[in-house]
C-alpha cells in the first residue's frame, strides 16, 4: 500500500507547484483549492458517516455571507472572516443537526434540501443584510494578519487559499484517522450495531455534523474574501449538487477524493464551458452516469486499482 | 392537487420500490413536453394529448426501469441518489436542446378556460378539473391498491421480496409495471399541471423538494397520506403566500421540519421496518 505520507506530500506539491505551472491560471487555482475544501468538507459527512444529504451549500452560503457581511460591517481582517464564517455555518448545523439528525435515507435528502432553501429564501428576502438577489457586493478586504495585501494578480489570494486548505486537510486527516473517525466509519457501516455496542451514535453524529459544516463555513469564508462578492447562488441545491459531484468524481470516504475531484470538476467545466456551454448538463449527467455504472469508487478507486495492477506485474 | 398527482407516483416508486428516485420530476416534465409537442405540433386536442403523453412516459419509464434502475436496487443510497441526478441532467440537457430555456406556453381548451359555476360559486374551470381528476385519481389508485390483485401483489412483492417470488409472484415484472404507474403519474401530472407549473429545463430541479416533502411527511408508500399531506400543502402555502408573502416559503419549510421532528418516519402506518 502507498504510505499515505507519500500522497500527502503529493498534494503538498501539487498545491506549491500549480502557481508555477500555470501562473495565469491563479484564479482557477484558488478556485479549485476552495471547493476542494467545501468538497472535503462533505466527505466526512457522505463518505465518512454515510449520511448522504444535498444541503452542504447552506453551510457554505452561511460562511460566505457571515464572513462577507462581518468584513463590510465589522473588520475586514481575513482570518477574522474565517472565524466567523465557520462559526456561523458550525450555529447552523447544530440548529438544523436537531432535525436532520432524525432520520435518514430520503427524509434526510428531503430535509436537507429544504435547509439550503430556507437560507437561500432567508438571504434572498433579507435584501438590507443579504442584497437579496444581486448578492452582498463591495466588500473589500484589509491584508491578511496585517501583512499580506491582496493584490490584483490573485497571488496572495492562492497562497492564502492554499494554506487554508493544506491545514484544514491535516485537520480532516487527524479527525479522520482518530477513534472518532472509526467510529464513524462504524456507524456508516452498521449503526444497528452501533447503538449496541453502547457508541453515543447521535452525538458522534452531531459532532461530525458540525466539524463538516464549520470546514464548509471556512470555505464559504474563503469565497467571500478572494472574490470580495457573494452570489445568492452560493446558497442553492445545484451548487450543493456540484459539490457532491465533485466529490464523487474523486471518490467519497477516500481520504484524497475531495482534493482530486474538485480541480477534474473545475478543470473539465472552464474547458467544457468555454468550448460548449450549452452541453455541459449533458456531459455531466453522462459522467454521473457513467461513474455510477463503471467506478463507483471515483477517480481516486479507478487510480488504486491502476497502481495495484501495476504493481502487480513488477512482482 | 398537481402536487398530489406528481407526489403519489414518487409514493409509489420510493415506497413500493425503497428506490431514491430524485429523478421523478423528469417524468412529469417529459409529459408535460410531450402534451406541448403534440398539442403544437400535430394540432392533437388537449386530453388526447395528455393520453399519449402518459402512455409514451410510462412506457419509457418501464424501459428504463428494465435496463436501468434494476441493476441498482440493491446499490447504496448514493449510488441512487447519483444516478437520478445524472439522469436530471441528462434530461435537462436534452429539453433544452430540444426545446429551449423559457416555459412552454400551453393553450387549454375553451372547456377548462374560464370560470364555472358549481353552486358555492364561480371558480376557474382548470383549477376545479384539477382537483376532480385528483380526487377521482386518489380514489382509483386506492382501489386499485388495497382491493385489486394487482395491489396485493405489489404491497407482496415489497414487503417480503423472496417470500413473494416464492409464492410465485414475478417480482421483476410487479415492479416494472410499478414504475410505469408511477412515472405515468408524474407525466399526467405534469402535462395536466402544465398551465399552473410551466414546463422548462428547471423543472425537474426546482420542484423536486415539494414532491419530497409530500411524500416524506406522508411516510413512503402511505398513498393515501399522500393525498392529504399534498392537500395540506396547497392550502397551507396559498394561504401563506396570500397574507404574508415576505416570509415566502420559510414558513411552510419551517413547519415541515417540525412536522418530521416529531414523526420522522411521517404519517406512514408503521408496518415492520
């Protein structure tokens, strides 16, 4: 088996490199790098807890719009931003947990959708907080801790963004890879058997909750701060679809899913959109459909099948 | 009552078949086109339209039932849920190079434009042959259901699947037959709905969340349950929208949650899991 430490320094170059591979691509970069996070995010939910549910763009909206209106309102300090817009989404989840946490399988997807629709209808309607429908515009941000100024070619933006996303995935690694993580991965598996064992499974379950939604936040936060902007559509179900793709596409409860499938996404929509806006929907529908048939694993499955192969033959 | 007609056919796809269909509002959406299509096109008149569009989604909907959804029913609920997104997208696309991005326009005939009288007052004539055709509809299917053959042999087949085959029931076919009612459902409702719910790309999007509701607050399979929570619905959201519209469609989310706070599992009679 590939010593994770080995992959992990992969993604770290991988993070380091693309500004120096593709240094007019910054933007891209430091959008890919926030959804990978948001997809990250999900995946201790989806992959880890087995909880599927559609609403994760709630969590990153509330993010979005606490950091944005906390920047125009209050200090425009981005690391204070982030704070706040995790712990505005981590408030959210532990409101919304008390419902969601009910039930499952379809009841649960019904509830989740109806959450990103009631913030989405809450910001829409709170036009003086929210500016409704045309989005919370002219925010601008101070440097970052002072120092860093944001400057108009997005470099700081990518390096802050990355930062953000390497420790937040050592984060996610150590929440993954601890009892509590296993413990999750129990519940997803048999919560029958959970229950049983004596396994606090609701509050596991709310604690999961709410460490996803504040990685959300943060990435909502992130957002808001690089593109000084927040869009109403950062808060609807097909952006919470989008992200749920992308993690798909890289493999959910895969540890690295997040980090693959969120940059293939990126990467195939500039590259499809440019070239064929009107089809898009259509690709990605035939590579849902695809992925469901053939690679249910996604991308990062499709890769450990490859390299066990390989190494195989080397035998 | 639209409302009912798309939920029920869900009702009966998720809880006959505990399949996660999101995919359902692209049925109702293909009947609505399809009624559209025939009406502009060939000039057909309104019901025989939306006969033909029922039978041509039903069929479909069995096709895919055949060659699609079996293979995934004893898949995980992601696997589920990721298909019918792709299986929205893919129909979106297709609508929309079909058909274009704005709503159909649909010409009701003369019979359903215009208000009509039945006693306690005048009412529009669609609205008042919606709510007819629903509760016939709600009628029939609870015949059909809980008296018919055909019923029973459905509520057999999901209850006990092996025990069913055993008796010699042929499941594969029971729930084929199944999902053609369902999706014929959903296409009736959405081609007869067309005038109140417009038909384009989105649809399958926008209203999925109101069926689900419909079908998660009445329990899955609770046909009946469907009927009244759909029912509540229309009336509780009208009347919202009526007196308070800057609250919108909080309320009626709000309330849900509550309502699947102290009944998680909805009104569904529990039978055993």
């Amino acid at each position: 088996m590939t010593s994770t430490r080995a992959l992990d320094g992969l993604v770290l170059a991988a993070l380091v490199a693309f500004p120096l591979l593709a240094p007019g691509y910054l933007d891209l970069g430091t959008r890919m790098v926030i959804l990978a996070l948001c997809a990250m995010s999900l995946d201790l939910l989806v992959g880890y807890c087995g909880l599927v549910m559609l609403g994760h763009a709630a969590f990153f909206g509330t993010g979005a719009y606490a950091a944005g209106i906390f920047a125009l309102r209050a200090w425009d300090e981005p690391l204070a931003g982030l704070v706040v817009g995790g712990a505005a989404a981590a408030l959210l989840a532990v409101m919304s947990g008390v419902v969601l946490l009910r039930s499952r399988r379809l009841t649960l997807i019904m509830l989740s959708l109806a959450t990103v629709l009631l913030v989405q209808e809450a910001a829409n309607k709170m036009t003086w907080l929210t500016g409704g429908a045309d989005g919370l515009q002219g925010i601008s941000m101070g440097p970052v801790a002072g120092l860093f100024v944001f400057d108009l070619l997005g470099r700081v933006s990518y390096v802050y963004a990355a930062v953000v996303l390497a420790l937040s995935f050592l984060a996610f690694r150590t929440v993954v890879d601890s009892t509590f993580g296993r413990s999750l991965v129990g519940i997803r598996e048999n919560e029958a058997r959970m229950h049983a064992l004596g396994t606090p499974v609701d509050a596991r379950l709310r604690t999961a909750l709410v460490i996803s939604a504040t990685l959300a936040g943060i990435a909502g936060a992130l957002q808001a701060q690089v593109a000084e902007f927040v869009a109403l559509n950062a808060v609807s179900v097909e952006f919470s679809g989008e992200i749920l793709i992308m993690l798909i596409l890289g493999g959910a409860g895969r540890r690295y899913g997040a980090l693959l499938g969120a940059p293939v996404y990126v990467f195939m929509q500039d590259y499809l959109a440019r070239e064929d806006p009107t089809n898009w929907y259509l690709w990605i529908g035939l590579m849902l459909l695809a992925i469901v048939f053939f690679a249910p694993g996604g991308l990062t499955a499709w890769l450990a099948g490859l390299a066990r192969r390989v190494r195989r033959t080397h035998e | 009552m639209i409302l009912y007609l798309l939920a029920v056919g869900l009702s009966v796809t998720l809880g006959l078949m505990r399949f996660i269909n999101l995919a359902h509002g692209v049925f109702a959406m293909a009947g609505g086109y399809l009624t559209v299509t025939a009406m502009a096109r060939f000039g057909i008149p309104f019901l025989p339209s939306v006969a033909l569009a029922v039978v041509l989604v039903a069929l479909a909907g069995m096709l895919l039932e055949r060659f699609l959804y079996r293979r995934l029913y004893q898949a995980p609920i992601l696997e589920q849920v990721l298909f019918s997104i792709g299986l929205i997208f893919v129909s979106i696309a297709i609508a929309r190079y079909f058909f274009g991005p704005l709503a159909q326009p649909i010409a009701l005939p003369p019979w359903l434009s215009g208000p009509v009288d039945i006693g306690i007052g005048a009412f529009p004539a669609y609205r008042v042959f919606l709510i007819a055709v629903g509760a016939m509809l709600a009628l029939a299917i609870w015949a059909a259901v809980e008296r018919s053959r055909f019923g029973a042999s459905i509520r057999a087949a999901v209850d006990n699947r092996r025990m069913a085959e055993a008796v010699g029931i042929d499941v594969n076919r029971v729930f084929m037959i199944s999902f053609g009612l369902g999706t014929a459902l959903a296409a009736l409702g959405g081609s007869l709905g067309a005038d109140l719910l417009p038909i384009y790309p989105g649809y399958p999007n926008d209203y999925l969340v109101y069926f689900l509701i419909v079908v998660a607050v009445a329990g899955l399979g609770n046909l009946r349950g469907a009927f009244f929570v759909a029912l509540a619905f229309g009336i509780v959201d009208t009347t919202v929208r009526y007196f308070l519209p800057e609250v919108g469609r909080v309320l009626i989310f709000l309330l849900v949650m509550a309502v699947l706070f102290h009944k998680p599992h909805g009104f569904a009679p529990r039978t055993e899991a």
